[in-house]
C-alpha cells in the first residue's frame, strides 16, 4: 500500500514528464513543476505532522524521489536539494542540539523555517565553489560574526534551484581560523545580496538552474544551522545521508525510466511481433535487473537512516546505495540507447533526455571512484579519512 | 535476531571452511559436513514441524544457504539439492494435488520421505543429461509404467552428491509419448539399479560429488512427485524457484566468503599501516557493494517466492536473482583475485577456490544470457517460451 | 612520414574543431567545414591520380578520416560518406565490370564523376530507410526502367549532408520483382524530385545534417553503379569496407580526441601540481590504451582492404574495427567524463559534444551487437547469412 | 612469410599442447617442451647470429612467444625468461657499455653466455621477493665485495624455472648502501650455494615451476651485468622491455588459445548445425576481436622496441601492450567459459586450465593497475616516479 505523499508523488510525476523536454531544451526552471508539489503538500514531505507537514522519515522520502525522478529526474534533484534541507533541520535531535548549546531561539527558527516549508517555501543547498567542489574542508566562503548576527561572503557554484528558493543552506568557514577549518552552515533567506549569475548549461540533468550565486548577506544569529559552530564537517562524516544518498533514489528513479521507456519504444517499433533481437532482449533484461537491484540497495540505505541513523553498517550502505544507483544507470541508459538504436535518440525523446541526464549520478558529490575507496576503506577498518588520497569532504 | 536454523548454519559454517580445501584438492564428497548438518537438524530444515523438520520457508532457506556457502560453496550446493527436493515436496497444496488426481498413498509416501529428511535422510536431484543440460523437454531417460509401479531408464549427468544420497528426484519422459512430451518427477530410493560412475572432476565446486549416474529402477506409485504425471515442465515454468533461484544465495555466500577472504588477506599483509593501494581499496569497495545489492536482490526474491509463489513479478525476481548473484560473484572473486595478487591464489588458500568455484554461477542453468532474454521477454510482455531463442526449460 | 593528404587534413582539423560547437549546438551543416576539404582537395583524396584526384587507397582514408574526425567527428562522418561513394567507384575493377555487362558509357559516367569530385563536388549516400534501418534486403524504395533511364521512387532516411550534395547514392529495389530482392544502387544528381525534410536534430553527430530525403526522379542508365543491376547485396557480404568499416576511422579520432581533450582539461585544472587522483590518471591511462589499440586494429584492417579486398580475413578483420571503434570511443568518452567530472560537460565544451557524438559508434549499422554475431558465426565456419538472428544486410 | 624461428615455434607448440594438461595437474617443470625448444635452437632465438643464435629482434621474440604460448602459456612464460636474459645481454649497446666502465672481460663473459645459450643452456630470473614483489627499489637481496668477486645472499620468490636453470639473473642491492638503493644485476651459475624450496603450486601457470630460491654464492666479477653496479633501476625505467612487455606476448597466445579452444569445443558439440546461440556466438565473436586487437598493440609494441628502444613512446606503448594483454586474456577466458558451459570446464580440458592461467596476467609486475597509473601520468606528462602512489620498480 503506497504511503499518501507516495500516491501524491505518483500522480504528479507524468505531468512533470510532459513539461521536461521543455524545460530541457531550455535549461529552464520547471517552475509549474514546484507548484504542483507545493499544491499537493509535498515541500512538507520532511516536516514534522505538528508542525504542519507530512512527517516522512527518509525511506519515505527516498520513494517519493524515485517517484518524481521517473518524471523528471531534474525536477527530483531539485527537489531532493530541498528535501535535504527541511530534513536535515527536522532530524536535529533536541536533546544533542542542546547540549552542544544549542538556545531556544535556535528551536523557534527551526521551527519557523520548517513551517514555511510545509506552507510551500523552496529551499535549496549552496555548498560546492569552483575550487573545492563539495569538499567542505576546503570551502574558501567565509563567515564572522558582526554585531548580533552574522556576515556572510562567498561565490557557490552549482546551486540548484538558484533564483528560485526561498532560502538558500549556506556552508562557510570561520574567517581567520587556524589549522583546522571550521565550516558551519546558515539557512540564509532570500535577499539582497544574493546574486545569481545565470549560465546553467550543462549536458544533463538541465532544468535544475545550478547557477553560480555571489552571496554578500547578514543573516541573524538563528541562522547558524543546530545553533553551534562547526557542525558541518564532524555532520558529513557522522551522519552523511543527505550529502550523500539523497542523490541515490533520482538516480534509481532516473534507471526506471529508461527501462520504461526504452521498453515503450521496443513495443512501438515491433508491437506484439516478438521481432525484437535476442540482443536487445538481453540488454533489456540485464538492465532492468540492475535498476530493480540498485533500488532495493537504495531503499535498504534508507530504512537504515531511519532506524540507526549514524551508525558504521548505516553509513557504509549510504556509500554503497550512491555507488551503485549512479553506475548503474549511466550503464543501463547507455546499453538501452544501444537496444533502441538512434531512432529513440532524436532530441526531445526521452531516452535522449536520459542518456544525458545519466551520465552525472556518478560524478555528483562524493564521485563513484571517491565511494569506492571509502567502502574499502571501511571493509578495512581504516579511517577514511586517514586514508585515503582525496577524502570526500 | 537470527532464527535457530539461521544460528545454527553460522556455527556449522567454520566447520565447513576448515574441510574446504581438503574435499577441493581431492573432488570428494564432504562426508563430515552433511553429518554436521544431519546432526544439527538442519537436513529437516524444509520439513514442516509438524513431520519433525524446522517448518522453513524460501527466505529463511536463502539465508543458511548463503551461510553456508560462506563456510564452503559446494556443501551449501549440495544442500540446496537436498532443500528442492524436500521443500519443493512441503510445498504443494493438499488441495491442488487432489484436484489433479493424487491419492491418500501420495500423501502418506510424501510425509514419510519428509519425515526420513528430518530424521537425516539426504536427498538430491538427477535432471540433466548429456545431450539436453537442464532443458526439461529435451530429456531422453524415460519411464512407463510396469506392474503397479513405473520402470525408469536414462543416465543423468552432473548429479550432485551421488553415491551419498538416500534418494534422487529423477525427471523423465513418459515413454512412447507423442509430440507434446510429458515430463513427469520421481522420487528414487538408492537402489540396486542406480549406478554412480565416479568422474567428477572440475574447475570449481568440487566437492559435489556431482557424477554421472545410471538409472535402470522399478519404484512404486507413490514414487511420482505430486501423484500426476507431466508436472515437470508446467511447474518449472509457474514456479521456478527452485530450479532457478534456490542456487542464488550459494553464489551470494560464495561473493561474501570473497569479500571476507580478500578483506583478511590484505589485512594480514598490510597490517593496520594502510598501505593497501587506491585501486585494490577501490577494488574491494566496488566488490562488497555489488556482493551485498545482490543479497538485497536475492532476499527480496525469496521473499515474494513465501507470499507471492507463482506470481508474474515473483518470476521475474527469481531471474533477476538468479542473473545477478552468479554474474557478481564471479565479477567480484575475478576483481579480489586481482586487488590482493599471486600471493592469495596458490591452491590450498580460499581465495584460489573461490575464484574457480565462482566461474559455475553465470552457467548453472539457466544461464546467465538466458536469465537475461527471459527478463527481456518478460519486461516486453512477451511469453519467453514463444519468444526466446532457446527457452530455459 | 605524413602523406601529402594527411598532412593536409591535419591542417584542416584546427579549423573543424574551432567550428564545431556552433555547429553542434545548432544542428547546422558546416558548411565551411567542406569548403576547406575541398580547397584542400581532399574531396578527391580516393580519385585516381588520373582522373584528377589524390589516389588514396583505404588506410590513407582511414588516417584521413580519423584526423578530421579528431576536429570535428560529425564532419568526418558526412566526409566518410562522400568517400565511401568515390571509393567505391574508383575501386571498381574494369574487366570484371566489363564481364558483369557493364559498357563503355558506365565507365565514362563514373570517370565523370570521379573528376568532379577531384574539382569539389560533394557525394553522399542514401540508403537507409524508416522502417529497414541499413538492411539493404528490405529497402522499400523501388526502381524500374523508364524510357532510357530509370525512374526511383522512395523515402531514405539519415541521409548525411542532405541539401548540401552534388549527388546521392541510392539503394532501391527493381519494382514488381520476385522473392529474391534486386538491390540496385543509383548515383543520383541533385535535381528536383528529390525533397530534403529538415528535421535532424539527434543526441550527437549534430552537424551531419542528416535528413530524411525523398526521391522522386528519373536518372539515365548509366547511373547505374557498376552498369548492372543486383549488385548492392552480394557486394555487402562480398566486400563491406565502405559499408562497415569506414565509419570506424571516425570513431576513432572522436576517441583520441576524447582522450586529447581530458588530458588537456586535467592539465588545466591541476596544472603541472600532479593533483589529478590515481583513480582519474587509470581512467586516462585505460582510456587511451583502448583508443590507440582500437586505432592498431582499424589501421589494420584498412591496410588489409587494400592488398586483399574482399578475402575473408579481410571481412573478419572490417567487423573487428567496426566493433571495437564504437565501443571503445563510447566506453572512452563515458570514463573520461568521470575523470574530469561536471566541469567538462558544460555544453559548447568539447568532452561533452565528444560524449554525445560517441554514442552512435556502437549503433551505426552494423551494430556492435549484430558485429559480435557476424564475427563469431564467421569464426565457427558459419555463413552468416543463414544463421544470424538478423543479417546485416 | 613466416621466419625460421617461428616456423620452429609452431611445430613445437602441439607437441607442447599434448603435455600441457599433465604438467598443470602435477605442477611439475616441462622438461621435455625445454628438450624441444633447445632441439629447435629456440633458447638461442636472441643469441646474435654471430655467436651461434638467431638473431632476433624483440618484435620476432614477440610472435615466437605467441605461438609458444598457443600451445602452453606456462612453458612460454619460462622461455619469455630465458629471452630476457640472453635479449637483455645481447642488447647491450658496447659503447655504452664501455663509456660506463665495462671491461673486455665483461664482454668475454658475457659473449661466453650467450653461446652457452646458443648451445641450450637455460636462463631464468630471480628478481622478485616476498616482501617486496618485483619493486626492484625495495628489494632486501644483498652483495658485497669479496676478494677478485662478489658474495650475493637473498631468497627469491617466484623464480620461474627454480631448479632447471644453467643460471639465474639476480637483483641485490650493494650492502651497506646509503638513502638511495644501488641494485645491480647478476648472473649467477647454478652452483652449491643456491637451494630450491619446491613448493610451486599456484591457480594457474602451475608449469612454471616458480619456486622460492635461496642464494648465498660468490660469483666473479664478470658477473656483474652490464659491468657496472647500479644498473636495474636506470634500466627498468628507461628500457622496461623485458621486464614489462616480455610477459604480454606471452597472454596474447593464451588468449588466442581460449578463442580456438572455445570455437573447437563449441564446433565438437554443435557440429555443422549452426545450433550455437546468439549470445554465445557475440561472445565468441567480441573475444576473438578483442583478443586480435590485445595482438596488434603487442606487435606494436615490439616492433617500436626494435627500431625506437627507450623512447617515451615506445614506452607507453610496452604498458599498453601489457596492460591489454593481460585484460583481455581473462575478460576473454571468463566470456569462453559463460559461452561453453560447464561441460568444457573440466579438469584437464584446455579451456579449465586457460581460465585458471589468464587470471594471473594482469596481475604479473606491473599490475594493471599499476599500468593504467603509469599511463595515465605519462599522458599528463608528469614523471610516474613522483606521482605514482606505487611506482613500478
């Protein structure tokens, strides 16, 4: 039985289908795309029920991204962007978050910012820079504090959803740190001094607006993420789901779609004449069985961020399910472009669309090669990042 | 929480490991193996509890065999043999095999084998032939009935644990048929009749004692499985599972025993220094995560064989399992063997065994390439036996 | 020591390489891509030093065709085209041309046609059609004899350089004809009656302006290819090269300038700090080692067509290079966009045309699917024609 | 046209062939395949014409070893020693020699060996050790001077043909020697002072007999290869022939021994029924071209160490020959062995014993891996030595 923001995701992704080559084409925002989901609730898939939203945990949320991924898997990587963020903030633990020091003015914005999302606020990451992509101890954006708030610079690069959300998630670096970089994350609103440069024209996945954006901006001491300084780091190590797995479920909804419509267009072109080569039939078939599988990896990942969040078995599935959901279907477009030959190929069919759209799972943050290294380093017992030549962050 | 079988395979399975490379080096039979298995219930573990066996289903199955073959691979294959036929006998419906014709006496013969198999009794499978492998409808041993009983002749080949089995599940053609053949089981007692002919000697999995056999036996009526004649290939077809995905956990075992072997073997040589290279970390990452997503694809299968036998989308897991495990364990022993170096593969060691036990995987019928036509058909919506080029039965 | 053509075509490719991305983005012919081949003469390279041209034999091509191709693919691939009809003309042998019943007017018309291609004119071919993809056996375009010429009649897809031709090779069959098809081909000038259906607009080779056309004209006997009719099959088994394997050349420079560009990119980004990870530099090193054995083989083959055309080593050794450069150029170009990650992909960049012009290697006819089958029919002593799933032709 | 020597080499090879099988079972040396060799002359194949040998070139090496290697690659991998020690000798320059410091005696000595070759003497190597590997940089073997000679203790590992030997070429490092290892090479007679461990008993290549080899010799001073101390790591660096490139000729035969035994066995069980599959067929089919082409980059190799030795390119291309060499043998084997079935997987058959010899060359010095690495830095123009996590020698 399918959960009601699953249904709710299920109905809206073939309207999300129709509008992608559009937004394709273009590298345009799909905005009626955000008012469907904001329509159907779905900006409060990661809130709380009390606080107005739909209260989904992360196996939840991992459906539901495969679900709109196999409209538009630009769409879901937007969308997950912003699933991160209410998600993230929803899952602090009251407790840890006071101890570490943690005010009630912190509780009060969180609480404000996760209410804004139920009511259909967008939300979106700005994290990566030209020279240290997502590697958070090199992030060269600052932070120091000035007056009762905080003074934030910096140009991020890659930002999903860039001119279109309501706040962006921000990670900085403590100006004038020592040795050991101290990076934090503010949710900073929308403002003046958040400058977008449009130029979002990659080879795939185009719809998601991944400007770069100067931010030049003063945000409330509320802003600082849990409320502490220097989360973000001792965070991507400890509980690295959002960073990581979260890019998972497009990937795999992303798989189903080729398998869908590569098997839509073999049907077309040879009906119910059975004409298709045995080649094709194989390829078909080795593809859909590794989708299926990259799915129930993914899907395992999730139901263990639920249930023992942080732990090693947890975050090792975490590694797997990005590993395996971005090599897969990058594997499984490519060898279904072959089954269907270059007439399923034209641009504006969606397998074309997919083909391109594939070709970033495993190159997104941490990159396939990055997962495997710390899988073996963890079946090692080694500490990654000890170990290995370029640590994830 | 582990079930008891569950506990128990993981303490029989060092015991196994430790007899592993004696019965490779040798190609003999683990004798000592299947008495800890007899002495430990777990011959009984199909048997329902009600006839004295632990009552278990397809799940609970795939999880000791998968434990088993981390111990030793070829045991856990001779296991599963023993598991099909004493599961499959469990497994079918009073009902339906009364409404096909089946008596009281099939009954009381099928509680009675049953009953012998959680008292020790072993059991194997004498399908293949020579000239047909597994395709059932291409099998020339026949039977025809005689007095109040069937005379059974043919030579079958690849039968596992022969000479060590207290009776076979022999598959053949009712004699003097017309177009249609029709295939029917018996369940032969060892017998003066039955006629090993020693010869087993392959690459890997050499402890199955998988000879050819010669049968020329009269056995009762009670002797054919389900009580009606030309089951075989109706069933092989509606449900597949246990010629086709009772294998799989072995060859997950087998990957996992790699993963655990390469692990402990770069360990010992390295030590905690961390000078295992990038790519043989890289290597062992992309090997465990591939072993693990497909324990995930076989569990899932077995699964859906305990509530959903006979189902559509059970069949197509099934397939799905069987591609998946015998393709990776092979993909990951070929990639380990190369991580850890010359070093870990002289005979004797588990990884040089593994390695050549992992190539019979992809091949056990049905082959991969087949697996893989059959999920393409399937996906199309194509009746594989129409469609396929060789059908897999 | 580079051959005059060569050296020229190496000059040109610069000039190619500056002008593909507008081109690409476009889906527009290069236009001036063409005027730089033909003032350099290379229109003529396989017309005979007689007639005016440069007398290239097939490796020369090869060479030629990969240094376009390593500045723009998609100019190569519509050059290949007009090679293959000039080729194949100046190759055809006189006295076995004569004892087929060609006359004297066949071999003017075909030296008239050679000099204008050594004097600039531009050649394509229009075989392929909608619902027979490349297989000559199931051409639906008909001919028939009209008066003193012929009159063809059909829709051809994929036509390279449509609208921008001198003239067309068309396959079509003789109307009204029995079981056994005659193919025939037809060197067709541009004239009205033949109708270019814009619409190209495919993933990658962009620039090829390959359209459908439709043919509706009358041409004088003597444009029939070799002065006899039929000879379009037993040609494509008997000596594929032009059909087979000059495609491959092309994929091959697109591989090394995947390679090129990777390695240029890297360069950028790391400078001469040797930051590049381990995993990226093995991404490069296997990438460039596949590309330049791909080259060997298509090298090979090429030389093969010239000193022993049409001996079945030759043939074996076509289908070799025609499987190996489309695969190897696709798996290349896959690799290095992960070496190289999202920054390389932008559009207009060239690693991300490379990307999408790469996947068509492996599916232009014939398939690398179709290939592997030829290749292992042919190694078994089978006769492809009876006993592949789909023929070639 | 075939030369002399591999004319000699395909009549030996059969004759290997039919012993193959036995040698591998027992692991045992093959003395008789050696008795043929030295019959043929082929263990004076690099011995110049001058001193009695044939004087070949490293390209003539290249394809003897194939077709050595057609018949058994474990007797070809114990010859492709014997040729890089008596090709190493014979290919040094004498003015270099001299400018180094050699001495008239040196090339007494070394001329006394070569037609000692001519004459069947047998050469190996015992370079590699336990620790180390074949990093020649961190081998632990020691020499000092001693009186008019040197005293040279150590213990080797995997010294093909231990035992068999006229003499052994060892690598030791000058004892005492400061930061940077001095490693110098030797040839040292068979002598009391050298102990073979018997103990050889690997997956694959089990003919070799590579046993452990302990050394405590004293040996003149015409020993000392090349006559000057400090040679082996300059040389492995700048003319990495015999140490890289010798072994891929070597799996270029095994590879093509798989495609003939596959397309035999597969002939013998169909017969002329053309009955073989589609997908076996493609497998066939993609082998047997990846293999020809794993040929051509071998001959390529060798043919630029004929005319161009030590050049940057010729370098890259030795790693590249070997390292598609060794992929493509097991990636061929495994794909031969799918396409079988178990039937050809028997102990003793041709095709069990190849599968189990291609697993170990990609792993033989310098990995794959390691090749790929290399490779990679080399493209990017950086020095491997630096750059290189793991640096070859």
């Amino acid at each position: 039985m399918l959960s009601e923001a699953l249904q709710r995701a299920e109905q809206v992704a073939p309207r999300l289908a129709a509008r992608a080559a559009d937004h394709d084409r273009d590298a345009s925002f799909p905005v009626a795309d955000f008012d469907d989901l904001r329509h159907e609730g779905l900006l409060g898939l990661m809130v709380p029920l009390a606080l107005g939203g739909m209260g989904a945990g992360f196996e939840e949320y991992t459906k539901v991204a495969m679900a709109l991924a196999r409209g538009n898997a630009a769409t879901a990587l937007v969308f997950n962007m912003h699933a991160s963020v209410t998600g993230a903030l929803a899952g602090i633990a009251p407790e840890l978050a006071r101890a570490l020091g943690a005010t009630e003015a912190f509780f009060e914005e969180r609480d404000r910012v996760l209410r804004a999302a139920a009511g259909g606020a967008l939300y979106g990451v700005a994290i990566s820079e030209a020279g240290a992509g997502s590697r958070l101890s090199l992030l060269q954006s600052t932070y120091h504090r000035d007056g009762d708030g905080y003074r934030i610079r910096g140009t991020k690069s890659a930002c999903s959803g860039a001119g279109h959300l309501d706040a962006y998630l921000v990670a900085a670096r403590a100006a004038g740190g020592g040795d050991a970089p101290v990076i934090s994350y503010f949710l900073v609103p929308d403002a003046p001094g958040i400058e977008v440069e449009p130029g979002w024209d990659p080879l795939g996945m185009r719809a998601t607006a991944s400007h770069t954006v100067r931010f030049d901006v003063r945000v409330p001491v509320a802003a600082l993420l849990g409320g502490v300084e220097g989360l973000a780091l001792p965070l991507a190590y400890a509980m690295p789901q959002w960073l990581v797995a979260s890019y998972a479920a497009v990937y795999v909804g992303l798989g189903q779609a080729a398998v869908a419509e590569a098997t839509g267009y073999l049907e077309k072109v040879h009906g119910a004449k059975g004409t298709v080569t045995t080649a094709a039939r194989a390829r078909l078939g080795r593809a859909e069985a590794a989708v299926e599988a990259s799915r129930l990896a993914v899907e395992h990942a999730a139901r263990l961020v639920d249930v023992a969040p942080g732990e090693p078995e947890t975050n090792q599935w975490i590694h797997r399910a990005k590993l395996l959901a971005g090599d897969t279907a990058m594997g499984a477009a490519a060898s279904l472009a072959e089954a269907c030959g270059l007439g399923a190929l034209g641009r504006g069919s969606p397998l074309e669309r997919i083909f391109r759209d594939a070709r970033s799972g495993a190159i997104m943050p941490p990159r396939s090669d990055i997962c495997a290294d710390y899988l073996g380093a963890n079946a090692l017992g080694l500490d990654p990042r000890s170990v290995m030549e370029a640590p994830p962050w």
